[in-house]
C-alpha cells in the first residue's frame, strides 16, 4: 500500500497475459494501518452508506484488535458473502463515499478492509459455523445460485430449513461463476461459499433447469413448501443495428461464459477455444463491457477498445475497473454509437460504421443524453465485437408459472417482503429489479429468507 492508501496490483505486464487477480489487497501490515486510521466516530456516517447496514465502525474496531474471525461474524450478521462484496461492491458510491475522511479525500478502504477479514477466514481453514442447527423438516426449493439464491439458502438453512439448491449451469455462482473473470473475483472464493451453505446442510442440484427438467408444480407434489426464485437477468440484448448476426460478434454473456465458465482462457488446457481477433470492439461501458474488454486483451488481442455513446462522467461501471482498464491500454472511443456492423466477403466482421454524439438533456436514468450528429458518420475496423448493452428476464421458468405477476419490463412483482403474487413464490435479485449489484440481490434475499422463516418456520 502506498503512502497514499493505493492497493497494490500485479505487475502490469504479467496483468495483460494473465488472469491473476489484480489486486493484492491488503496483507496484516497494511489491513492494521488502514483499520488504525478509522476515527470511530460516535454516529458512524460510513454505515448509513451501506446498502447492507454493516457495523463498518465495530468490524474495524474488531480487526484493531487483531479479532479478525469475530471481524468477520459481525460482516456476517449483514452481509453473507463479504470476500465477493470486498471485492465487487461499489463502495465508492456507498460506504466510503459517506466516510467522514471523504472530506479530506482519504476515505477509509472500507472493502478492502472486507476482503482482508474475509480471506484471513479462507487462509486460516476455520470456519465459524454454527453445526447444532435444529432442523424443521421444511423442504424449500432456491432457483439459481448467484448471490440472491445463496444467501437466501444460507439464511434457511441456518433456520433449520431442508433447502435444496436448483442451479441451471454445470456450476454454482451465477454471475460470480460465469460473468466477473478471475482476475477480479477468483473462482475459489466462490466455491468457498458455496462449500460453506454445504456444511449447513443445504443439497446442490446442478444441470437443473427449473420449468424444463421439472416444473414448480412437480416440486409442489415432492413436498417443497416453499420456492424461491433467484435466476437473475441473463437474457442478452443486442442494438438491433444491421451486422448483427456476422461471424464474430458475441453477446458479453455468451463471450464471458466461454472465457470464465468453461475455462476458455486456459485453452488448450481446458477445450473451450474463444477466438478474438486482434482488433476487437465492445459496444457498452459498464461492468460487463469493461470485464469482457479485459478479457479480450488477455486472450491476446493487439486493441482493444470500448465504444460508448456518452463520457467518461456517465460510465456505469465501477471507477476502480475503469482506471485499470485505462492502465491496461484499453482504447475509448467515446460520444460515440455504433450504426452498422460491416463483413468481408465471407461474412466475417471487417469493422463497424459509427456515428459521433453530442450530449443532450437528462434521460429517465438521470444521465444526459447521447444526441447523434447527422453526417458525422465514421469507420472503425474491428475483427471482433462483443455486444455489453444490457440484459433482461429469460422468460423459461417464469412463463412456466400460472398466474405469477410481471411488471411492464417483465421482470416478478413482489410486495416488501419479496413475495410474488403466488402465496409460496418469492423471489429476489436481477429478476426483480432487472440488472443491478451483488450487494442489492443479497439485500433483498435476505429480506426473502426472513418473509419464509416467519411464513413457513412452524
Ligand atoms: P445471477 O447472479 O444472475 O444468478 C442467477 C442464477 O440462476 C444463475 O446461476 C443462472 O444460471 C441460474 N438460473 C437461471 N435460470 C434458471 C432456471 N430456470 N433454473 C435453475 N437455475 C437458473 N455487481 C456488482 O455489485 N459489482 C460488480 O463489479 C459487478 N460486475 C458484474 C460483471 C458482470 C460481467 C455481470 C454480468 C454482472 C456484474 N454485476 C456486478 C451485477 C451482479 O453480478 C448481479 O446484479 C448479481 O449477480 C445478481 O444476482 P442474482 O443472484 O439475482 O442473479
Ligand atoms: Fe471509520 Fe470512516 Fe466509518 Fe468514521 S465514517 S467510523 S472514519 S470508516
């Protein structure tokens, strides 16, 4: 750690060609010098920046104490997933943009401080667990295992609930499987959590599609008492622009499938070859575009640029993410919109017409909006394009269900307790709010899991 707070990273060449985290994060040293610089302040502002509500002052004043196991079980009674949210969570926007040293620009690293209890637990192989758990026999069904569905099993369970674990993909995770890449999230803290909702008793079913391989109703008539739905938002969306449908353009998410799920950046070691060009292109600037160009990069592409319609001030990605992908020599081309995707004869992207914006009034999201200026068209040639413009509800399970209610964007509709319009349903995370943060699908899962302990716990 710098004078100045910054973390150290991986040594820039080895980060372009590799997918090792980035981020060092703090070793005992460091993490005992940050903690030190917390003024414990009597009304702790950092809290109320939380989207969880952590106790951020007495997790800090515990890790001063070098009590870093009981650090972590006070992160824990908010937060169930605190090496994943030390390393994903915006806290720029949140907790340490309310720190009181935000006024001197120096805010404490509250995530970091985070991670580094929540790694001490990894390394030492002890696991505060609570074994005794009194179980009441009440079978529950949790679709999808991103972080709404394991926290929720994880609050069940630790109630005492039978829960069984219903997951699509081959693997647990969600979007901290498939999507974020190890060089951000490394695959072991994930199954680390997911060996620790094991160890409460909770079962994993993989390869299970619910809706295809059984219906909620086939489960009803296996004794579930209760369902929760946590399958997240994980339909692509294109521009709908012509070139589409050309050899060499992906979606991120069948792109980030392949490059972290099937393991195509140890390729040939893993059979998932993901070819990239040597000029590749994403279209989008939040986290999805910036992971795929990173990904891109290290999979050897030569350039590597994000094309996005607005500024740098209106990025929806996180700013950490943004400046490493700055340092990693990702190119920008900004106020600029993509009109039409071009091929060679064969039918191979050759590059992409664009036109150059000006910024216009607020949009409904607040940002300013992207105007294009006529004529103002231009070339960019591109081998590969990778399509990072959002995403929304895969309509498999949830048209499944008789009488389930949908909002206008299709997304459930859940009353304050997350619970849908079928009396056994609830539901929580990107299929509620549409694509949103790790930290607010574990919010709203938990808000779920107590809505079914006070339900259904007897
Ligand atoms: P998901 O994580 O999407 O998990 C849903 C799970 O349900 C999946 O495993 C899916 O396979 C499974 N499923 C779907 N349908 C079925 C079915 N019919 N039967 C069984 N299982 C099913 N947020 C942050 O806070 N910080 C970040 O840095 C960040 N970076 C991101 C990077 C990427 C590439 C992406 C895609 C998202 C990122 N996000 C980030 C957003 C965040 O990951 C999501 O908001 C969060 O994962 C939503 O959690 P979830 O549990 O609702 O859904
Ligand atoms: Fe510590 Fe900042 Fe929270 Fe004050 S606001 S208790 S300095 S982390």
């Amino acid at each position: 750690m710098s004078e100045h707070g910054a973390i150290s990273k991986i040594n820039l060449q080895e980060r372009i060609c590799t997918f090792k985290e980035v981020s060092r994060g703090f070793d005992e040293a460091e993490a005992l010098k940050e903690a030190g610089r917390c003024l414990q302040c009597a009304n702790a502002p950092c809290s109320k920046g939380c989207p969880a509500g952590i106790d951020i002052k007495e997790f800090i004043h515990l890790i001063r104490g070098k009590k870093y196991l009981q650090s972590l079980a006070k992160i824990r009674e908010s937060n169930s997933l605190p090496a994943v949210c030390g390393r994903v969570c915006p806290q720029e926007e949140q907790c340490q943009a309310a720190c009181i040293l935000i006024k001197k620009n120096d805010p404490i690293q509250i995530g970091y401080l985070e991670r580094f209890v929540a790694d001490a637990e990894i390394a030492s192989g002890m696991v505060a667990l609570k074994l005794d758990l009194a179980a009441n026999g009440i079978k529950v069904a949790v679709i999808g295992t991103g972080p709404a569905g394991l926290t929720c099993a994880g609050d069940l369970a630790k109630a005492g609930f039978d829960v069984y674990l219903f997951e699509a993909l081959h693997k647990t995770g969600g979007v901290l499987a498939y999507g974020i890449p190890e060089f951000r999230l490394p695959k072991n803290i994930v199954a680390h959590e997911v060996e620790y909702l094991k160890r409460l008793g909770a079962k994993v079913e993989c390869n299970f599609v619910a809706g295809r391989t059984q219906t909620l109703d086939d489960l009803r008539k296996a004794g579930f008492k209760a369902f929760f739905i946590g399958v997240g938002a994980g339909l692509p969306q294109f521009l709908n622009v012509p070139g589409e449908n050309l050899n060499g353009v992906y979606s991120a998410n069948e792109f980030l499938t392949r490059v972290n799920l099937m393991k195509g950046y140890a390729f040939p070691e893993y059979d998932t070859p993901v070819k990239v060009g040597r000029r590749v292109g994403v279209f989008g600037a939040g986290n999805v575009a910036f992971d795929s160009a990173r990904c891109a990069l290290r999979l050897g592409a030569r350039e590597v640029s994000i094309i996005y319609r607005r500024t740098f001030n209106e990025m929806p990605a996180r700013k950490e993410e943004v400046e490493n992908a700055r340092e990693e020599g990702i190119k920008f081309h900004l106020l600029t919109s993509p009109k039409e995707i071009f091929s060679d004869n064969n039918g191979n992207v050759k590059g992409v017409i664009c036109l150059k914006n000006e910024l216009g009034a607020p949009d409904q999201s607040g940002r300013s909006s992207p105007v294009a200026i006529a004529g103002s068209d231009f070339g960019i040639e591109l081998d590969t394009v990778i399509v990072a413009v959002g995403t929304s509800a895969n309509p498999l399970l949830i048209s499944s269900i008789a009488g389930l209610k949908l909002n206008k964007r299709g997304y459930i509709e859940v009353n304050e307790h997350m619970q849908s319009s079928i009396n056994d349903i609830f539901a929580a995370g990107d299929i509620v709010s549409g694509s949103a943060t790790v930290i607010s699908a574990i919010n709203q899962a938990r808000l779920a899991a107590a809505a079914i302990i006070k339900k259904f716990g007897g």
